[in-house]
C-alpha cells in the first residue's frame, strides 16, 4: 500500500451522498489517494505526501527568550 514515508497517511474509502427529493441517498463508495510525490529527505528518495512536503520546506521558528517577551 501507497503511504506517506513521514506521517503514515493513506488511502481511505469515502462515500458520496446524492440528493433525491429531498432525501440523501448513499450512493457507490469510492477511494481517495493522498497526494504522494517523491522527495529527497536525508539524501534518500521517498513518497511523501504534499503536506509534508510543505510542512519540511517551512523554515524553523526562531526561539524567544521569555524574559524579553514578557517585559512588552
């Protein structure tokens, strides 16, 4: 099975509803496929979906001494 090499994510099976007179009708399941794409973590090449491709390109936060933040 196709998953995230980072946060375990993968296909799922989900239902679609269709409106008859005003009734929901459960109609065909169908499954949906995270957004995988290959990229290069720690010199290796793997399947990463796209929010954590996102998530590893954000540039870390700075760290704020609680001192000078609470004297503001």
């Amino acid at each position: 099975m196709r998953q995230c090499a980072k946060c375990g994510k993968s296909s799922k099976m989900q239902g679609a509803r269709k409106l008859l007179r005003g009734h929901y009708n459960p109609v065909n399941w169908s499954r949906k496929y995270p957004n995988l794409q290959y990229a290069t973590i720690e010199g290796k090449r793997t399947l990463v979906c796209t929010g954590c491709i996102r998530t590893l390109n954000k540039a870390p936060r700075k760290k704020v001494a609680k001192a000078a933040a609470s004297a503001k």
